[in-house]
C-alpha cells in the first residue's frame, strides 16, 4: 500500500483544472478545518446534504467530525477541494475515501456546494479519487448513492462506471470501475509519483 506522509499532508495537494478554466486545490483535511468543514455541511442545500449522506442530516455529529479530521485512521480519509475568495481559502467541495486492505476496494463518497456544483467540479475530483485509488493499488473504487440521485449517476455513468444493486439498501445503486493501472499509467503526477516511490520503497 502507497506510505502516505502523516507529518506533511499537504504534499499531497493537488490542483485540477476545471473546464471552463480556473481550478481547485484538493488536499487533506486538518483539524484546524473542523468548524469550517461542520461550517461547509450546514451551508450545503437540505437537497445535497440529504444526498450526501443518504438521509436527513443537519450536520456532521460531533463524533463522525472528529473522524472526518483524523486522515488516515482506520483506512479513511477526507480531503476538500478550495479555492481562494478575496483572500480567503473557501471550501467548495469535500470527499470521503476508504481503502480496505483485504478486498483492494476503494470506496469514495463527495460532495460540491451548490453555488459550485455544474462547473466540472464533481467529475474533476472524482477523476482525482481515481487516482488516489490506483496510487493506494485498489482494484475497485466504488459508492453508493440513491437511486433518485439523477446529478451523481449521471456523473457516475459519464465518467464509465457500470451500476449494480448495493446490497442490503434496495434505495441505494452502487457505482463502480474496475482499476487496472500501473504506477506509471496513473493520470495524475503526483499520485503517480507516491506510486512509484511506494513500489521503489518496497523493492529496495
Ligand atoms: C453529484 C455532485 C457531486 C456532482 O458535482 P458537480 O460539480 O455538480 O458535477 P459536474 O459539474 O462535474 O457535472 C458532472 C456531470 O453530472 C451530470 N449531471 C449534471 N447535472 C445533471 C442532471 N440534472 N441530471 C443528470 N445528470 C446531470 C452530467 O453528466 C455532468 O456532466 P456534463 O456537465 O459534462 O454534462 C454534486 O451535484 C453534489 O454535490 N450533489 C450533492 C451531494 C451528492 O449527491 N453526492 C453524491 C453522493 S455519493
């Protein structure tokens, strides 16, 4: 598995580029972002949250916050794609991510504010998750979202996943790929490099 450094998070920073120009940085959360990241869920439409979290939801409870701000504990991590408003670093976007070690899977779950969402930046990220996903070496990056969920299956179905059932929730649709890719195949550099410094680590 890729050695993520724990006392430098953000050299794992990434900036995309969104298609009709500008970009967003996607890096870890910090516990300095807690009460700015509950801040982002609270701003979020009732619609997205209920979305987001596959029911009613006000905000994070106080317990599933402090997961959220602990990256890399029990094999998740949570990172926020920003950008800069009059100065300040403005979270317009989150995702949450899980690598289980036993079955290679990666399971993603993401969310963009609803000022932001239709710009390109729910696929950019997702493709960055993809990454993320080769660079840890899974097989299989899925999620589950609600069938009623038209913006994130059409998402899904435009960046080639195929659907199933998910089990055990006949509300949810499960989305997901089938990852093939070896360190030097990864698209995006940075992932690319953790890859093939974690595959060098391990040979040498
Ligand atoms: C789903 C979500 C992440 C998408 O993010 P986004 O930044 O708005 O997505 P994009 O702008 O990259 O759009 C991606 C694609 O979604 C699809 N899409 C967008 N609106 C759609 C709609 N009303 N119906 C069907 N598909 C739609 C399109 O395929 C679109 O690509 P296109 O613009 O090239 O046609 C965002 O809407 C969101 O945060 N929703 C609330 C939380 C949520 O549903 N999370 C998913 C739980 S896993």
């Amino acid at each position: 598995m890729i050695a993520l450094r724990f006392g430098d998070l953000q050299q794992h920073s990434d900036v995309l580029w969104l298609r009709g120009g500008g970009s967003v940085t996607v890096r870890f959360i910090e516990p300095r972002d807690a009460q700015v990241l509950q801040g982002y869920f609270r701003s979020l439409s009732v619609h997205s949250r209920y979305n987001r979290f596959l029911g009613a939801m006000s905000e994070l409870p106080q317990t599933e916050l402090d997961r959220f701000i602990h990256v890399g504990e029990g094999g998740r991590f949570s990172v926020i794609a920003t950008v800069t408003v009059n100065g300040v670093e403005t979270i317009v976007g989150e995702a949450r991510y899980a690598f289980d070690t036993d079955t290679a899977s990666f399971e993603v779950a993401l969310s963009i504010d609803d000022r932001w969402q239709g710009r390109g930046i729910g696929s950019a990220l997702l493709r960055n998750l993809e990454c993320r996903a080769a660079a840890f070496g899974a097989k299989r990056l899925f999620g589950d979202t609600l069938r009623s969920n038209d913006v994130m299956i059409g998402l899904a179905r435009k960046s080639d996943f195929a659907f199933t059932n998910s089990p055990g929730d006949w509300k949810l649709v499960r989305f997901e790929k089938h990852i093939d890719l070896v360190p030097q195949e990864i698209p995006c550099a940075s992932w690319q490099l953790a890859a093939q410094q974690t595959v060098h680590q391990a040979s040498a």
